[in-house]
C-alpha cells in the first residue's frame, strides 16, 4: 500500500512539471524591471532626549540601508557623549562630576549635531540635530551670598558696598527683592545677581535718642523661576561720627572771623601809636627847648657882659614855664599806650591761636575740640575790648598792617622791661 502511495506522488509531481513547462511556453518574455534607489535616512532618531544625572544612555540608531557601508560621526556634543561609528550606538554616561566641575549644567538644552555617510560616496549623506537634557531629581535649594560678613560696623559719613552673590540650586534664581528694616535713601538697588549694592551712610543718621549706634538690617530675597526663595541678611551697625564737611565750614568761617578781627585790631593798634608817637615827639621838644634855655642861662651868668647876665637869669624862668605849657598842650597819652599794649597782647594772642588750632587733614580727630577754642578765645577778647571802637574804616592793606605791626621799631617799643 504504501509502495503505491509513493508511485501516485511521483507520476503527479512530473504531470505538474509538464504543465508548468508548457504554459511557460506560451508567456512572452518581459526583461527585469530595477528597483529604484531610495534616500538615506534615519529611522529611529528622536529629536529630544531628557537623561537623569544617574542613568546611562545606550541607543542603536537605525538606517534604512545597510549599516556596513555607512559610518556615524556628531559635532558639538556635550562632554562624554560618544557614537559608534560602525554601528551607530550612541552612548552616555553623565558622570556625577561634570556637574560639580560646571563642565555640564542641569536643565540647559545642549543642541547636538548628528551625520552619517556613505563610506564610497561622499553626497549620500543625512545631516540632522538632536537636543540633550539633562536634570535631577535631588532638591538643591538657591542660595543668596554676599561677599562681606554679615555683621558689618560702619561710621557716618561712610559708604558701604559689597556684591550679591547667588549659588543656584535646581532652577537659578532670576530675581531678587530688597528690604530694609529702616527706610534709607541714597542706595543702589540690586535686582539680579553679581550685581553691587552700595550705600552712603549720611551724616546725622543715628539720633541722640538712640545712643551712640543705630542698627539696620537689609534683607535680599531671591527667587526662581517656580518661586523657590532664599532669604539672605546683612546687619549694618551704624556709629555716630563726626560731619566733617560741616565742621570744616565751621572752622573756618571762625578762622576768618578771628582774621578779620585781627585786622581790625592791627589798625586801631596804628592809630594808638601814631597818636602816641606824636604826643611823644611834642613832649621831647619841650623838654629840650627847656633845657636849652636852662643851660643857655648857666652860660650867661658867667658872662662878664651886664646886659648878658641879666638875660640868663631870665632864662631859666622860661624853661621852667615851658613845663605847664608841655602839659596843656601836649599831655601824656597813658590811656592810648595802655590800650595799645593791650590790643597788641589780644592780636598776639590770637594769633598764636590761630596758628596753633590749624587742622591737620581732612579728617582731623580734634576739629570741634579746636573750631569750639578759637570760638570761646575770639569771644573773650572781643568782651575784653569790647570799648575798643574796631569798626573804623581802613585804606591799608592787611601787608602794610602785619609789616606795620612786626616792624622792629614796633616790638623794641612794647617789649618788656625790667
């Protein structure tokens, strides 16, 4: 039975053949029609690829021709990206410490160019981009940081400045707002970060009720683009100062005063003297006229001549008279050479004043100490001569004064004498 079996196959199958071959005859012949070439292109390659810092990027890309003819290359890619250029495997591996070293950033959009080519001919060729992403899960908290301490001790007068700085966490901070604990004027406002905040202290800010400091608190809030904030302070303690731009106004405007005061002094000093000088002259001249004709009458009497001998015993009568004439016409200027000592005691005292409250610097330490000395010196002087008229009206000049005043004829005059 099974011996037939295999006979019926064989006779069926040469039947098949048979007919096959006969319609096969019959067909007209067509020559092979070529299959047209299609365009390279990348199958599988997704334009956007988000990776966490802690895994591993491993991705085939695929081409619709055969890979061994092809090879894969990029441009611009990030740190520790590679492509296989065999078989188009890209692969990553974002270490942990790129990060740290700032070498790659969180959320920043890295654009990476990506080609294949055909290895015999140059133009079959497909270039094309893809964007990386990187993120993590960690929460890293933004941070506000200054470039100062956060104490700081200032005096008035002074300007504080220093740079706000932002560590950023997960997002950077894109913002920042400012407050003070007391209003302040004449500040720079800071608003984003690296940017400088400075502020001129001015004079007069710490009152007298709060002692000798005043205390301000500046508070820099930072946020990010999701409104996670950080908070940093700056505690400002201001100590009371001296305004030195007024002092110095002050001290000077004494300064002149007390100069002008002098000058005025020196020229009722030359008055004085003048008024003495001539008193003096006229008292010498009576005085020698009388002792001329006292001495003129000695030598007559010895004369052997009558008539001249009656004359010199007239003569000494008239020396004699001279004396209440020297006194009715000239008397003795006690009171004006008293004051003149005296005004010219207060301009030497002034003087050494002056001279000896000059400012040294800008800044001198003891200016109220020295504007307030001349202040009470000027006032004791002008009470001392307060009869001394000192608002007389003068055509010299202050060199003709002081050369008038430190003349040598003038200091042998008022010197002391023992």
């Amino acid at each position: 039975m099974r011996t037939r079996r295999i006979v019926f196959l064989t006779i069926l199958i040469v039947s098949s053949m048979q007919v096959f071959s006969q319609v096969n005859d019959t067909l007209p012949w067509k020559p092979p029609v070529a299959v047209p070439d299609t365009p390279l292109r990348i199958k599988n390659l997704n334009p956007f690829i988000t990776l966490h810092v802690d895994s591993v990027l491993s991705y085939k890309l695929l081409i619709n021709k055969d890979e061994s003819k092809y090879y894969w290359f990029l441009k611009n890619s990030p740190l520790g990206l590679k492509i296989n250029k065999d078989n188009g495997v890209l692969s990553f591996k974002p270490d942990r410490s790129y990060f740290l070293s700032g070498k790659l950033k969180y959320d920043v959009e890295y654009s990476v160019k990506l080609g294949v080519q055909s290895l015999s001919d140059p133009n079959d060729r497909v270039d094309t981009s893809f964007t990386l992403i990187f993120y993590n899960t960690e929460v890293l908290q933004p941070k506000i940081k200054f470039t100062v301490s956060n104490t700081l001790y200032v005096d008035e007068g002074q300007t504080v400045s220093f740079d706000v700085l932002c560590e950023s966490g997960n997002f950077p901070i894109e913002s920042i707002l400012f407050s003070s604990s007391v209003p302040i004027y004449n500040y720079k406002l800071v608003k984003h970060c690296d940017e400088q905040f400075s502020w001129a202290v001015p004079y007069d800010f710490v009152n007298e009720a709060e002692g000798k400091q005043r205390t301000v608190l500046l508070t820099f809030i930072g946020s990010t683009r999701l409104q996670v904030r950080d908070t940093g302070t700056v505690k400002i303690v201001v100590n009371d100062a001296l305004n030195y731009p007024r002092a110095i106004q002050e001290h000077r405007a004494v300064d002149s005063t007390i100069r002008d005061y002098v000058l005025r002094l020196q020229f009722v000093f030359f008055q004085l003297d003048r008024k003495v000088k001539r008193t003096k002259g006229a008292r010498t001249g009576f005085d020698l006229t009388a002792a001329s004709s006292a001495l003129t009458g000695t030598i007559l009497n010895t004369s052997s001549n009558k008539s001249s001998q009656n004359t010199g015993k007239v003569l000494p009568s008239v020396g004699v008279a001279l004396t209440p004439i020297k006194e009715a016409t000239s008397p003795n200027k006690s009171v004006e050479q008293n004051q003149a000592t005296i005004i010219r005691a207060a301009i030497k005292r002034l003087m050494y004043m002056r001279n000896d409250n000059m400012l040294i610097g800008e800044k001198d330490p003891d200016i109220a100490k020295k504007t307030n000395k001349l202040r009470e010196e000027l006032k004791q002087v002008q009470v001392q001569l307060v009869d001394v008229p000192t608002e007389m009206a003068t055509t010299m000049s202050e060199k003709e004064l002081n050369n008038y005043f430190n003349s040598p004829k003038v200091n042998r005059k008022y010197r002391l004498k023992r």
